[in-house]
C-alpha cells in the first residue's frame, strides 16, 4: 500500500535541532483512522522509516519521535530498534493498564525514551508520568492558563516540556518564560516582516560569483576559482560539499577549480545561490535552509514524473528561495530584488500562482501533513504516493549528505 512520511522539527529553547516526530499516514484515500489503522499506521512507520528508508536519512541521526499505541507498545517492537535514536510518543488514549506500566518500564530500564503526546492530566496517569522523560502539550488545544494550572499538579523535575503547536515567535516566547525546553511548530518558518528593516545587500564576492554564472553565459572555472579563493569560508565550503558523501569520491579534493568542475555548471549556480542564502540569513535557524533545500531538491526530482515545461534549476531555486522572505523579514518582492532569477520563479513566490506554485504547495503540505490537500495535488499532477514518498526521503537524505 503506498504511504505518506514527512517530518517535522522539534527545537531547544536556541532553535537548535533536538530531534524530528515522523509523521505518517497510510493509504491516499484514508482521512481518519480507527484504533487498528493507528495501531497500523504507528506499525509501518517504524518498519518503513527503521528498515526500508533507514531513520538517518530521514533525521539525520537526530532522534526520531513516533506515536506508539497500546498494541504496538505491548509487542515490544520499539526494543528492535536503537534506542539513541527513537522516542517513544505514548499516544494520548493510551490507557494505564498493569501490562501497559510494565512495558514502559521495561522500555525505560532498556534505556529508551519515552513521552507522553497531548497531555492532558488524569491521576490514574501517574505512572506513565513517573517514566516518561518527555511531555508535549498542545498549545493550540490547551489555554495557557490551563497548562500552567497542570504543571502544577506534577514533578516535572528531571523532565523535558514539550510545546506542540508553536504557530508563532509570541507562541515560542511565552512557552519558553513558562518553562519549555522543547518547541515544535512552524513558527521557525512564518513570515514576519518588518516594514522599516532594511534589506542587506549582497555581498560584493556574491554579487561578482552570480555576474560569472549568470545563465546563459560562459563560465570561466579560472575566474570563478579565483574570487572563490579570495574567501577562506567560501573555499572551505566548497571542499567540504565536494568531499561529502552525496559525491562519494574515491580520493579527497582540495584544488577548488578542480572542485568546481565536479559539480559542473548548474551544481555550481545553485551551490552560489545557496551561498548567497546562508550568508543573508545567518542569524536564522539552519532548519530553514535545510527546509529550502529540501523544497527545491523534491520539486527538481518530482519533475522527472510531473514533466513541468520549465529548466530543473529554475525548479530547485524556487523551492530554495521560497522562504526567503522569512530568513530576510521582508516582504517577498522586496527579499529577491537583488537576485537575477527568471520570470517563472518570480511568479511563483510574489505572485503565487502558476504550476510551479502547485507544486511547491505540494511539498509544502507534505511538510504540514495536511494530507487532504496532499491527495488534490498529487492527483492533479497524475502523481503517485509512492513517488511522492520516495522523492521526499530522497531529498531529505540528499540535504543531510550535502549541507555541512
């Protein structure tokens, strides 16, 4: 049966990466789950992300967050598994039964951690509470006043809160001040743009980068190397791309015309937009150039199935700069004023429409695991889960091998 997986990050309190919750979903036409179907669901995306896909190339060897029911809990399938790299999420109807206590004990005996997903206070919850390292509330359901009144009715000593749901920058800033350590949410990737912000213009080295690439024209590897080699960090990244495993070279690069020439013109043009990306929006975190870059390598790669009548660089660029407005706090327009990009990729960011818009709201719902607007896209593209699914862990693991 094909499936849906996608994944979502969970922040400490400096935006760093602690860890991602797979999400998943079984079945294109399947828009809710009974008890068995989540007992199904939670079964396969441990066997597909652990075995079939392999869970570092979907987290990057970050821990993995996924629903366990009761079921699946008492068929001790978690212990098949590393326990450095999975967490155990006690889905929220899970009952406290004597056989339930037990096998969270024993999990946690093991060394496994577990947490306890949309926490919502019983008593009879106390044991699993006593076990489980992590709690997730979910602020969107759950009034702040609410949450505050049940983290006082329990020991959350030793313990990591988790705030789920986090839509906002106010969101994340009032979690934190009461107490959360963890944070889970978009609001990473919101746009808030400030009127008065002043757009930082582009460096002079990438400005002289982007001129010697620009498309259309010759591109002299002699003089590219040469304002490369101008830039310590700029050389650095680049032998460092070049040598990671996405290349899999036989010996170690360390001339940089060499080096270029691996990648060949359009790898160069979009490793120096990408350059250009990172050094604007360095104060932001990683995960949005990961996320961009995740966007830009699915719509590149989901063309091969799609056929878009548009180049496979312009493709991945949209996707690579569909958030720039976020890193840059600036409206759109005025965020790639400075970038000469063609007339496809502007109308997909500023004016959002167009094919290349559909498909990058399809990754986008992919990201957000609004399945139901998942299943209208595919369709309308004549795509298949499957495809969708595959491209997706492809270009996760592409962005976990490339981005250093």
């Amino acid at each position: 049966m094909d499936s849906y997986i996608a994944r979502q990050p969970i922040f400490d309190r400096k935006t760093h990466i602690f860890g991602y919750e797979l999400l998943f979903r079984s079945g294109v036409s399947d828009s809710s789950y009974s008890a068995v179907d989540a007992d199904q669901a939670s079964s396969r995306v441990v066997m597909e992300s652990f075995y079939t896909m392999g869970v570092t190339s979907i987290t990057g060897g970050k821990p993995a967050f996924i629903n366990f029911t009761s079921t699946i809990l008492l068929e001790n399938i978690a212990m098949l598994f590393p326990k450095n790299l999975l967490v155990i999420e006690l889905l929220e109807d899970i009952e406290p039964t004597p056989e339930i206590v037990n096998a969270c004990r024993n999990l946690c005996y093991q060394g496994y951690t577990l947490a306890l997903d949309d926490f919502v206070y019983r008593p009879e919850l106390e044991p699993l509470i006593q076990l489980c390292k992590i709690i997730k509330f979910d602020f969107l359901a759950t009034p702040p006043q609410e949450i505050m009144e049940t983290l006082s009715l329990i020991d959350t000593k030793g313990k990591l809160l988790l705030a789920e749901k986090i839509e906002s920058m106010e969101m994340f800033q009032m979690a934190a001040e009461m107490g959360f350590t963890l944070f889970q949410g978009y609001f990473f990737c919101k746009p808030v743009t400030l009127a008065s912000k002043d757009v930082a213009p582009l460096k002079a080295r990438y400005v002289s980068l982007l001129h010697e690439v620009n498309e259309g024209s010759d591109m002299d590897f002699r003089r590219l190397a040469n304002i490369i080699l101008g830039d310590v960090a700029l050389s650095y990244k680049l032998l460092r791309m070049v040598n990671s495993a996405y290349y899999a070279l036989p010996t170690e690069v360390v001339d940089i015309k060499y080096a270029l020439s691996i990648l060949g013109t359009e790898d160069i043009r979009k490793w120096i937009f990408l350059m250009a990306i990172m050094d604007m929006c360095s104060s932001k975190p990683d995960e949005l150039i990961r996320m961009s870059m995740i966007r830009g390598r699915f719509m590149e790669q989901i063309q091969r199935y799609c056929r878009l009548p548009y180049s496979s660089e312009n493709i991945f660029l949209t996707g690579l700069f569909s958030l720039l407005d976020v890193m840059m706090e600036q409206q759109m327009h005025v965020a790639l004023h400075n970038m000469p990009l063609a007339a496809e990729i502007l109308q997909t960011l500023v004016d959002h429409s167009g094919q290349l818009y559909d498909l990058l709201q399809l990754v986008v719902s992919l990201e957000q695991s609004a399945w139901e607007e998942t299943d209208r896209l595919i369709e309308s593209f004549s795509l298949s889960a499957g495809q969708v699914t595959t491209v997706y862990v492809e270009a996760v693991k592409w962005c976990n091998e490339i981005y250093l």
